[in-house]
C-alpha cells in the first residue's frame, strides 16, 4: 500500500531520484527518461480517456492500461536481472500484454482493410488517442536505449510496442464509429499539395 503524507523531500534538490533498491541515479539518466516519458504517455491516455464521454466501455479499458502503466513505471524503477513479480516487486507480465493483443484483434475484426498511411486526427477523441499513441512510442524508444545498457524486462518492452499498436488500432475504430460527413479513417495523399 502506497501512504503519501508528504510530497516535496527535497532528496531530488540536487540533481538526483532514487530508485526501487535505494538506489540514486541522475534525474537525467536513460532509466528516468524511460519513467518520465512512460508517466507522460500514462498523462496522455488520461487525457484520451477523458474524451470517452460516448465510449463508456473503451474509457474503462484505458483506465486499465493506466494502471497498468504504473507497474510498467514501478518495473522500470526496480532495477536487476530478476524479472519475476513477486509480493514486493512488480514486473508486467505476459497476461498484460496478451490482453492489449486480444483487445487489438477485437477492435481490428470490424475494421476495413488500410489502403493508405493515415493522418493523426479524426474526431477529438481518436485525435487524443493518436497523441498518446505518438507518446507511448518515445516512451519505448527511451526503454529500448534504456536495454541497450542494462537489463529491463523483456515484457515491459513488448507492453509497449503493443501499446501503440493498440492505440493506433483505437484510434481507426473510433473514427470509424464516429458517423456523419468525412467520418472514417483521415488518409495521407502522398505528395497532395505539390
């Protein structure tokens, strides 16, 4: 259980944050980038989930994800070679990714073959979703770098490329179901304005 009865410590006043076992490290070292840039993607599909007024349903499955990205956070800040979970340590662990997996092929079931590279756009809620998306995409990026270094779980990186995949797949069905005029995917034409 997590009691917060104090925020500011004043541990990070010069330059460093600690980690999991204790450790400090720089604020600015490729771990903390990885958790900086996983928290803003969680921020951003926070924000996507706000614009879900309509979509009761998919809200729900990006609070699940936004929990989700907090063990991710947690497993990024525990560092070793032990990526078993246990009592005291949280990893993500397959069944985590096989979720987002079954979720895409839901969502994809009912959605037309692409035919063209899509715009980030659409409806308010798909144009969230594309950010967040974009988002969760540096975040493995930075813990992609992060695993060039040191061991990180190999499923914390496989969440995170199914995240996006996700999120993409999201974004499509949410402008497909989103109806009237110019509803439906936004498609790139290649040199359009030339």
């Amino acid at each position: 259980m997590v009691k917060l009865n104090k925020i500011y410590t004043r541990t990070g006043d010069n330059g460093t944050s600690g980690l999991v076992d204790g450790s400090r490290r720089a604020k600015f070292d490729a771990r903390f980038v990885a958790i900086g840039d996983v928290d803003e993607a969680n921020s951003t599909i926070g924000f996507a989930a706000a614009a879900m007024g309509a979509h009761p349903e998919t809200a729900a499955s990006l609070r699940r994800i936004q929990n989700d990205m907090f063990d991710l956070g947690a497993d990024l800040a525990t560092p070793g070679e032990d990526f078993a979970p246990s009592e005291m340590v949280l990893r993500i662990v397959s069944a985590q990714v096989d979720w987002l997996e079954t979720a895409i092929d839901a969502l994809n079931a009912n959605l037309p073959p692409l035919t063209s590279f899509i715009l980030p756009g659409g409806s308010e809620p798909a144009a969230r979703t594309h950010c967040a998306r974009a988002i969760v995409r540096r975040a493995e990026r930075s813990a992609v770098a992060l695993a060039e270094g040191e061991p990180v779980n190999p499923a914390a990186l496989q969440y995170l490329n199914r995240l996006s995949d996700y999120l993409f797949v999201l974004t499509r069905a949410l402008n497909a179901g989103a109806g009237g005029p110019g509803s439906g995917d936004v498609l790139w034409t290649p040199g359009a304005n030339r």
